[in-house]
C-alpha cells in the first residue's frame, strides 16, 4: 500500500485513528460506490462484486488494524480515503487473483474531495442517531420519573448559594427533565442538516467524471445500509467546501453538555456532606467504590464527576470544531478528519455519561426529607411571605434577626401573627406555588 506507507512519513504520527463509525461510513460509501458503477456499466462485475464484498469486510471491522493513517493528516481527508482504496483494492486482487486499482476501480466517480465529507457527516448521524437521541430521551424520563418521586420533597431553595424560598425536590429535577427533552430536539433538529452528502460532486462539487445519476444512487444506498434518511444534496458545493452543518450539530452537544455540566454540579452539591454540608440526597451506587485512598468508608460522587469531565471535553471539543469549520477556501474544506473524529467523539461521550448518569445516579437518588425540610422551614428567606404586609424595609429587617438565629415563628409572633395563622402561613404547599400567602391569613 504505497500511499499509506508514504503517508506515514509525512503525516503526522500521533497515534490517534479513526473511530469505527467512520471507518463504517467509508466502507459504506466504497460498496455503495462499487454497486452504483456495476449497475450504470460503468465498472467490470466481477471486479464490481468483490469491491462491494471487501467494501463490506471493512463495514464490519475486519481489517481495521489496516486503516492506520493518522487522524491528523491531510486536511480533506485524502489519506483516509486512498487508506480505504488501497486496503479494499488489496484484499480485491488477492481474492480474484488479478489487479484492481485503488484509484481506477475503488473510487471511481469519486474523489476524496466528495468521499471525506461524506464519511464524516455518515459517521456523525449513525452516533447521533443511535446513541446520542436515544440517551437524551432516557435521561429526560429518568429526570420525569425523579421529579414526579420527589414532587412532595420540601428543601429550601438557593440563589446565589445562599438560602432563598422553598422549592420541592421534584420542580428543581424538572426543570433538568425538560431541558434534556428539549436537547433532544434540538440535536435531532441540527442533525437533519448533516444528512445531505456531497458524494458525486467529486473534485470541487461540478460531479466531473461521475456519472450524473452515481451521487444519488449512493445516497440512497447508505440510506438503505444505516437505516437512516441520507440524500444525494442538491447543491454538492455546499458540503464539500462547508462543514457549517457539522458545526451546527457540535454547538447543539455543546448546549446539551451545558446543562449536563450544570446538573451534575447541583447533584454533587445536593449529595455533599454528609454532616458538614447539604446532605439532601443519598446516591447508595456511588459506594461501589472506594471514595478514598486513605479515608476509609468515603462515599465520593464519582459518575457525576465523570460525567462532568466528558462534558468538559465536549465543550472543548466544539471550540476546536469552530476552528476546524473555518479551515479551507474556495473549493475546499479543510477541516474534515479533525472534525469527523471530533464530532463521533463528542456523541460517543455524551452519549456514555448520560447513560451512565441516569441509570447509575439519576435512578438511585434517595431524597433525605427530613434534613431538606428542616433547612426550608428555618431559612431567613421565609420572612418573605409576609412583606407584602409589611413591607420590603421591615421585613428585610426580621431577617436579619432570623439569620442570627431567630426562628420564623418567633419573628412572626412578633409581628401580632396569632399560632393558627402562622401554621397556615407555614403551611409548604403554598409556599412553592404562585400566589400571595400572607392575604389570605
């Protein structure tokens, strides 16, 4: 394999390869390619036949460790698309016992041009689709159904990490709930961009030297071979010069790694203690393993804080994106195999930590009731129910005396509130509900 031998020389040589989503699309797009020529007349059968057949041996992982470029190479993606020529044209000719050209056989009516940026947005879908979605999904209900076992947890409610008005357990993990919903939506949204491929615009998107019906007949065929929603696009200039719709999908995981950083930060803070902090949830899975080296018996929060870390890099790794999106003129992206690998990265990551977050964490958590009651029914933050009585000034003075100790109930019998009128002002369920408490006493 003369190219990739050469490549090795003048590649980089990081030791970083290719995932097997891509490796998949490329195999993907060489049977497709090889079929599409033997059914327009374009390509010998024989020779036709047994591309598709290695094609498909590559499709599923049998000659791997023979894709070796690096994934930083050439910035279209040239190396992994003559990689994948050489090693299908090699096994061809050994299985037929005659020659069969990486360039005239293998990617006839193609170029790495057009092949690159298909592999990558193939890849990027089939991550996205069947791993990333469906993880969103699952952590949204996950959230639904702990929100719905929580809806009657009282806790005192922070801003600023510091005491603000009761909330229930359940209304702060619905909102979480929500969000990852609507993350879903907005990742499949940014993900139907990245179903137009480019395959038949070959060199610099004019389809020259490819028959004119070869790039849809492709598409359809790796539609057919993934199960999902791939089209020949319509203007091949567009995808093979711009990886904006690329972009696009690594700014929706970004967003979505977001609020999964946020998340994660509220439950190792809701799990901190357990006596010298807040202590309102016990999350029993995370004992499985030893908290401390030294400390025995230490409970650590360590699938949040490995979840926190993934989503870490995700948002790094859309950064690195935006300057991999930019690369390239006129003709040309530059950026494909960093942001093909980054991009299945980014899915891949999200994908194992929310997985993991919601049936390890999320489906474990057990709200510690008493202690987070406690905490709402003695924050300072409760003299704000009756300052629509008695004013901002004033109240804000009651709680500066609550906040020195001063229980609520002291302060309103203070304030002329008889004991049935302070158990009535009291009362939780009002209090994390719209309304005016102290007009109705």
């Amino acid at each position: 394999m003369k190219y990739v031998e050469g490549s090795k020389r003048v590649f980089l040589n990081t030791g970083i390869r290719f995932p097997r989503e891509i490796i998949w699309a490329v195999g993907a797009i060489k049977y497709s390619a090889a079929k599409s020529n033997v059914e327009l007349g374009m390509l010998d059968k024989e020779i036709g036949k047994t591309v598709q057949a290695k094609a498909k041996e590559l499709m599923n992982g049998a000659h791997d460790a023979m894709m070796t470029v690096d994934v930083f190479q050439t910035g279209s993606g040239t190396g992994l698309n003559m990689n994948a020529n050489e090693v299908i044209a090699e096994l061809a000719a050994e299985a037929l016992g005659k020659k069969v050209h990486p360039n005239d056989h293998v990617n006839m009516g193609q170029s790495s041009n057009d092949v690159g940026p298909t592999a990558i947005r193939v890849a990027a879908a089939i991550a996205v689709s069947k791993h990333l979605i469906p993880s969103l999904e699952g952590m949204s209900k996950s959230l639904g159904a702990l929100s719905k076992k929580t809806s009657t947890v009282y806790k005192s409610g922070r801003t600023h990490l510091r005491d603000a008005l009761p909330v229930t357990m359940g209304q702060e993990f619905g909102a979480y709930a929500e969000e990852f919903a609507r993350d879903a939506k907005l990742v499949e949204q940014a993900l139907g961009y990245t179903l137009e491929l480019p395959i038949g615009g070959t060199a610099v998107g004019t389809g020259l030297n490819a028959d004119p019906r070869f790039g849809g007949m492709v598409a359809k065929e790796i539609a057919g071979l993934s199960g999902l929603g791939f089209t020949s696009a319509k203007n091949k200039f567009r995808p093979t010069r711009l990886l904006t719709d690329m972009s696009s999908l690594s700014g929706a995981m970004r967003s979505t790694s977001i609020d999964l950083y946020r998340l994660c930060q509220d439950l190792r803070l809701m799990f901190s203690g357990p006596l010298t902090a807040l202590g309102e949830i016990d999350i029993p899975t995370q004992e499985e393993v030893a908290g401390s080296s030294i400390m025995p018996g230490k409970t650590n929060p360590v699938t949040v804080e490995s979840a926190l870390l993934a989503a870490g890099e995700v948002i790094g790794l859309d950064g690195a994106n935006a300057y991999a999106a930019s690369l390239g003129e006129f003709e040309l992206t530059m950026g494909v195999p960093l942001m093909g690998y980054n991009v299945v990265l980014q899915a891949k990551l999200l994908s194992e930590a929310l997985n993991k977050l919601s049936s390890l964490v999320i489906g474990h958590v057990v709200p510690m009731e008493e202690k987070a009651r406690a905490s709402a029914e003695t924050s300072p933050a409760l003299i704000t129910l009756v300052s629509p009585r008695i004013g901002y000034d004033r109240a804000a003075e009651m709680g500066k005396q609550m906040a020195k100790g001063v229980s609520i109930r002291t302060a309103l019998k203070k304030l002329g509130y008889g004991e049935k009128e302070i158990n009535a002002l009291l009362n939780m369920k009002n209090l994390v509900e719209p309304g005016i408490p102290s007009k109705k006493v």
